[in-house]
C-alpha cells in the first residue's frame, strides 16, 4: 500500500492566503465602473434639487372703496350674501365731528348689484353722521327750492358733521354736485351743504328698505337701497 503524506497547513497562514485574495478581488471591482442601479438612480433623482414656482400674489381687486365692510359686505363693490330682511325705513347716526373739522363731500358714486343698489358718499375725512327718511317733496335747503330728480319716491339722506370748503386744498377736493348720478333704477343727486349738513337726494321707482353704514380709508358713507 503507497505511503500518502498529509502536509499540516496552519490556521495563520491558512487565513493570511483569504485575506490576500479578498483584497486583491476588492482592487479589482473598484477598477471597474460601476452602474447605478434601479434604486441608485431614485435616489440620485430624489436628491437632485427640485425647482419651486413662487406664489402667485394676491388678487388686488377692483378699489371702489378699498378696505373691508365691517357691518355688511366683504367688499364694497362684493354682493353676495346680503341680508336685506333686517333692512329700515329710516336710519340716523350722530357725527362724531363737527362742520368746524372741515370734512367735505369728495364725490357720489351708485352702482347696481343683484338684489339692491348702492349709493357711495365720498368725504375728505372720518367722523360723519347721517339721517335718512323718505319724503313726499324733495327741496332744497335754505330756501326750499324743488329738486328735480328721476323716480317715484324719494329717500333724502343728510351727512351731518360737514363743512364747505375752506382752504385751496379743500377746493380742489370739493364734489360741487348738481348733477345727477344713476345706477339701474336708483338716481341721486348732491344738493348742497348748509350749516354742517350736506343734503342729498335719492330716486327710487318706489318706497324699499334700506340700510346705511360708514366706511373709512377712504372716508364714506354707504346707502344700499333694497331693488325689486
């Protein structure tokens, strides 16, 4: 029977030989190029900075008035949602000026909305007051002078806490009025303004509720009149 020799390998030198052959094997894939994979080339796509529209501003919207409607409306040019169920006959409020403050009427403004139509009362300055109540005969003040205007019934609303005006700044400003301003089927017209009450008259085809509120920034008066 032949002699077979066993040569004993020691566990050292054993290890030492694998470990050689690993990093020769790891020398030779880092030579390589790579390609990424499936999920390398998500994660490349994901890490890749995304671009970003801004917002788009805000609207400004039309600027009749400008600033919000406290005790009505969003908006002074805005309809929706009007309740006119809680509107009155008459309305008042007393000024918190007086015609020694110089506040003057600037314009007069009517605009028809769905439901009812709005007359605006443009003033230099915050603090007037009003009285409204419908009359059989419009007149003027002072003397009394008939006012001629389109409608069938008439609401005369008098801004109180006013004043003509005074210095050239408050001239140029000045809405001297006499002219008639229409919506649909609403017409005012400005009078006049005589110890600290500027007068105006509004035509109406007949007797509706209304309502009546003040607005600042710009200064105004707001008439919203009920519209078959």
């Amino acid at each position: 029977m032949p002699h077979t020799t066993v040569r004993n390998v020691s566990l050292p030198r054993f290890a030492g030989v694998c470990a050689a052959t690993l990093l020769t094997l790891g020398a030779l894939a880092g030579c390589s190029p790579s390609t990424p994979t499936a999920d390398d080339e998500g994660e490349q796509s994901q890490s890749q900075p995304q671009s970003v529209t801004p917002p788009q501003s805000a609207d400004p919207g039309d600027q009749s008035g400008g600033d919000s409607d406290s005790e009505a409306l969003p908006d002074e040019d805005e309809a929706a949602g009007v309740n006119t169920s809680t509107w009155a006959l008459t309305s008042s409020a007393e000024p918190t000026t007086t015609g020694e403050d110089g506040v003057i009427v600037t314009g007069l403004r009517v605009a028809a909305h769905e439901g009812f139509e709005r007359v605006v009362v443009d003033l230099g300055g915050p603090g007037a007051g009003w009285q409204a109540r419908y009359v059989d005969t419009p007149t003027g003040q002072g003397k009394g002078d008939p006012i001629e205007i389109a409608g069938n019934a008439f609401l005369q609303v008098d801004v109180t806490g006013v004043s003509i005006p005074v210095t050239d700044a408050d001239y140029a400003a000045y809405y001297e009025g006499g002219q008639q301003v229409s919506g649909n089927s609403v017409h005012a017209i400005y009078e006049s303004t005589f110890e600290g009450r500027a007068q105006f008259i509004i035509g109406v085809d007949s007797v509706e509720p209304f309502h009546i509120f003040a607005l600042d920034n710009p200064s105004r008066i707001v008439i919203d009149i009920a519209t078959k």
